[in-house]
C-alpha cells in the first residue's frame, strides 16, 4: 500500500535524477564522437607469432593498452591530429611509430618487436610524483612481491609479509596474544630519544602509526592489522636515513610504502578468486610446576589445603593452576577471501571482501576482521584519468591480561604456590594473588 503523501516527493525525485543523467550522458556523448580509435596488431619479428601483454602507449596522454592473447590492441577515445605510438614489452626492444587520427573512424597501426637481451633498469614506487629508477635513488630500497608470495604462503597481516623476506629489516613479537602489535625495525635502533618505528604509507597516503594501548599489561594494538593482506600487491622497504630527502626528517627511521592492488584499463580481461584457509594454534611448551614444602596450617586436620592435609611439613609439593584449571585451549586460525579484477578500453575496477577470525591460546583472546575494498579507474579523455576507491573495516580484538601483569593467566600462574590451594577454590587456589 502506497501513502499518497509520499507520491509527489517520490515523482520530484525521479524527474530530477533523470534529469540529471540526461545532463550527464550529452557531454561524454559528444566527447565520444569527438574523437576516433587506433586498432593494431603486435608480433614478433623473427616469429611472426602474436605477443600479448605487450603495453601500447600514446605518448604524452594517460591513454595506453594491453594486447590480448592474439597480440591485438584497440585504443578508444583518441583525440583527433596525429599522435605516437609506442610499444613496450619486456625481453623485446620498444618500438614507435606515428598515426593519424581522424574523428569517427578507425586507424590502423601493427607492430614487429625484435628480440632485446639489455638489462632493464629496476623502478621504484614511492609516495612522491612520478616513478624513479632504482639507480637513481639515493635510499636503498627493497621490494617485496606480495601478490606471487601469497600464492605459496597465505598471511593473516602484514607484519607476516615482512618477516624474513626483506634482508635488515627485523619484526619482533612483543606478546603471543592473538591481534596485538609486533615491533617492526629497519636496520636496528636508529635513535635514543625519537621513535625507532619506520613510517608507512598506503598509496602514498601515510599511516597513522600510534599503536593504541588496551591497558592489558602492556600489549598494544597495531593499525597494521586493519589491512587485508590478500589488497596489497607489494611492498616497497625504503632504509636507512637516506629516506629522509623524499619523505622527511620524521622517515629517518625508514619507510614502508604499501601498494595496492588495483584495476587495470586496457587490459581487457577479467579474473578472480577465492581463499579459504583453516588451521589452527596450539600451546606447544608445557608449563612447569610450581613446587613447595607444606607448613604447620597445610597440615592441620582443618586445612583446606587438599595437597599437605594429613602430610608432615616436610612433604613437597607440586602444583600447576594453569593446566588444572584448563587457561590454555586449541586456537583456531579461519579466513575467507574474495577479490575480482579486471577491465576494458578505458576502464579498470578492483573489488574484494574478507573475513579473518582468529582464537588465540587463551580463553578470552580472540581477533576478528572483516574488510570490503573496491575501486575503480577510468580516462575518458587523454588527458584526465579520473580513480575513485571505497574500503570498510571492522576489527574486534579481545586481549587477556598477560605480559607485563603478573596477575594475568600466564604471571598469576608461574609465580603461583602450592601452599594456597584450597578445597573450594577461595583465596589465591595455587595462583599468585586472589585478582586473577
């Protein structure tokens, strides 16, 4: 049932967005037969047999392509005079050629690349304008493939991404409680009363990187874990305080610059996928004993002390609270992930979702994180490229009292005593303290 109250506003609102994508759709029209296209073939010229992946750029504009699988490319929206092509794919020499384009309709350009054995030279990504050869920077800088590496091993952060797979760079665990933060350093200690954390960027956008405190002994959170590992597709290590002339004096420490992935126009192609990954943490040291000799109240008929009761003073005893009453359990490691990626012409999107659920050891730690990403790409024009991304995330993270608390499961514990166990569980019962 319909309020009639509602129809005239429902009515006003329709005539005005259509309205409004009738204004939107005449200018990109009369853009669109504005200019013309450039189609071609890309071979090899010893084999005469179809490239593929081979970049078609039109120099000095944001338009470029990729060939598809029989090496062909198409290039739309060009603006009309004559431009240059060239083409770019590694292990064959560029080739550039020019053509000349007329509005509405079509020309052809076809290529012959020969075979090039030169080293090409490495380059960077950095939060500054425009690329840099590898050569060329006076920092050194390490990069890390993160898209291949997740192919052999899965990661649930990033701290994961970085241990062991950059050479100086080192990422300490401060607590074995599930979600909380890992000290990453670049080259050891660079400063006695400045922070020794290195700044990180996101596509050149830098991270806050305060890691919250959860008033649980000490352990922190890490804003590193908000990121969905399987979004990234490399990382960019930048050492040593060279760092300091492309991102400031406060990168003296380093910089960790995180690339995303993205949509790619011109490629034509679409793909997808889907992770699962399921395991799970278990407590592999068993924790010893607390040991004592039972005193004048153990031993009274009255004692509630159920180990020393009817026993002499000098009978030792053991105790071990932490496994009698059950602190530790089987974690559980489960994660789910989907992304797609592709592209047209003009165009390129990215879009992916994940959950990440994580138990740790102990009954009450537990981290879970769910996180939409997308974003998309377009030139409509040789000039202008135009990108718009959208991501949401949503982390929980209970932390037990432990490290630097010696009332926690694991402090409580170890500094326990034998002596204080009791029949009905009142008091200290075996552990350090009655605050546990």
């Amino acid at each position: 049932m319909t309020d009639r109250s509602t129809t005239p506003h429902l009515l006003r609102i329709l005539i005005f967005a259509s309205a409004a994508c009738a204004i939107g759709v005449t200018p990109a029209v009369h853009a669109q037969n504005s200019t013309g296209a450039v189609i071609g073939k890309v071979i090899a010229a010893d084999t005469r047999l179809p490239l593929s992946d081979a970049r078609v750029v039109v120099v000095g504009t944001a338009l470029e392509v990729v060939t598809n699988a029989a090496g062909e490319y198409r290039i739309a929206a060009v603006k009309p005079g004559r431009i240059q092509l060239t083409v770019y794919r590694i292990g064959y020499r560029a080739s550039s050629d020019t053509a000349a384009v007329v509005v509405g309709q079509t020309t052809t350009r076809d290529f012959a690349l020969a075979v090039s054995r030169t080293q090409l030279s490495e380059v960077v990504v950095t939060g500054t304008t425009g690329n840099q050869e590898r050569r060329a920077q006076p920092a050194v800088i390490t990069s890390v493939n993160v898209e291949d590496l997740l192919k052999d091993s899965p990661a649930r952060n990033v701290n994961q991404l970085l241990q062991s797979r950059v050479p100086s760079l080192s990422v300490s665990t401060t607590s074995g409680t599930a979600g909380t933060s890992r000290r990453v350093n670049i080259r050891g200690a660079a400063s006695v009363n400045l922070s020794n954390q290195p700044l990180v960027f996101i596509d050149g956008v830098r991270l806050i990187e305060e890691q919250p405190s959860l008033n649980a002994g000490g352990q922190r959170a890490d804003r590193l874990n908000n990121i969905n590992p399987d979004d990234i597709e490399s990382i960019e290590v930048v050492k040593g305080p060279a760092a300091a002339t492309l991102y400031g004096a406060d990168a003296s420490a380093g910089v960790i610059q995180i690339i995303t992935k993205k949509g790619r126009a011109g490629t034509a192609r679409f793909t997808q996928s889907l992770g699962i990954d399921v395991g799970s943490a278990k407590q592999i040291e068993t924790p010893p004993d607390n040991y004592a000799f039972c005193t004048a109240a153990n031993v009274a008929p009255n004692s509630l002390n159920p180990l020393c009761v009817g026993k002499t003073t000098s009978t030792l005893v053991s105790d071990n609270p932490l496994l009698r009453e059950g602190a530790y359990r089987t974690g559980a490691i489960r994660k789910l992930t989907y992304s797609a990626r592709g592209g047209g012409q003009s165009y390129g999107y990215y879009v992916s979702a994940g959950a990440n659920q994580e138990e740790g050891t102990f009954r009450n730690n537990s981290f879970d994180r769910f996180s939409l990403r997308t974003n998309f790409n377009f030139v409509p024009d040789q000039r202008l490229t135009v990108n718009a991304s959208f991501a949401l995330g949503q982390n929980r993270l209970n932390a037990p009292q432990n490290d630097n608390n010696i009332y926690g499961f694991l402090g409580g514990g170890l500094l326990g005593s034998p002596t204080t166990r009791t029949t009905d569980g009142s008091g200290a019962n075996g552990w350090f303290g009655v605050q546990r």
